[in-house]
C-alpha cells in the first residue's frame, strides 16, 4: 500500500471517529426535558414535570443562573430543589429523590431536565475529559503514526 493510500485511509479514520463522538456529544448536550418557567416567582404555578423518582440532573437554560424548583410528592415532604451548583466543569450532581412515588415539579426559571441515562451520558460525553482525549487520541493516533513517525512504509532493500 503507497504513502498516499495510507494517509487518505487514517484521514478518514479520523473523521470517521470525530464524527461519532460529534453525535454522541450533541446526544449528550441537548438530550433531556426542556421545562419553561412557572408563572409565579415561587414556582407554584405554571408548567409542570412530572418526575418519577430516579435520579435527576435539572441544569438552568439561563446562563449564570441558578433555578430553584418546587418538588410536590404524592407521598412525603414539599421540597425546593435549587440548581445551584448542579453542575461543575467536570462532575455533575444529580438530585435523588427523598420520596416514593412520583412528584410534581415546577421551577423559577427555564430548566433541561435529564434522568436516566441521559444524566449518565451527559457526565460521560460533555463533563468526562478522559473520553475527550481518549476520542482525539483515537482520531488523530493512526495519522501521527503514518505522516509524523513513518509506520507502514517499506524500506527498499539494496
């Protein structure tokens, strides 16, 4: 196989690896329940969520602003949950319910509700900087290896 065909092929590998974790990111960042603002400053009235009881990450759509929601049980004690640091540049911070059963939820300001697996992917893929450099060293490792250090090229013998 020629230098060129080498090169072409871990160009595409890269791409090919960029454009995967590109899909996986954009999963990740715009996955979840958008939840508008309630129509009372207590978050009382207004839209509602309906969350039932598996851990949850609430993330304010307003940057630099914390949200505080209203969480009404059917079983057990009115909560507010406040989104203040719910998430940091490389963790995140789920809220776990105190309760059984299901709860009713409004927040002060508009909110992206992720529970599940999107919390999971949303910590992996955007906040986790091992998988980001894990996916560029995976991207451009073949490429290095074939253009900067010269694997995969025959020496002619004499």
């Amino acid at each position: 196989m020629n230098r060129k065909t080498l090169i072409g092929i871990t160009i595409g590998w890269g791409v090919l690896v960029a454009a995967v974790f590109a899909v996986l990111l954009g999963m990740a960042m715009f996955s979840g329940t958008s939840l508008e603002k309630s129509s009372t400053a207590d978050g009382s009235t207004g839209p509602y969520y309906r969350w039932t009881g598996e851990p949850m990450l609430i993330t304010s759509t307003q940057s630099g602003k914390s949200a505080v929601c209203k969480v009404v049980p059917d079983e057990g004690e009115v909560r507010d949950v406040s989104t203040y640091r719910a998430e940091g540049r490389r963790y995140v911070d789920p809220v776990t319910p105190w309760f059984s059963g299901e709860a009713q939820m409004s927040c002060t300001t508009p909110v992206k509700i992720r529970v599940g697996s999107e919390v999971t992917n949303y910590e992996l893929f955007a906040k986790n900087r091992v998988v980001q450099i894990a996916a560029a060293v995976l991207a451009a490792g073949p490429f290095l290896a074939v253009s900067v250090f010269g694997l995969g090229t025959r020496k002619a013998r004499a």
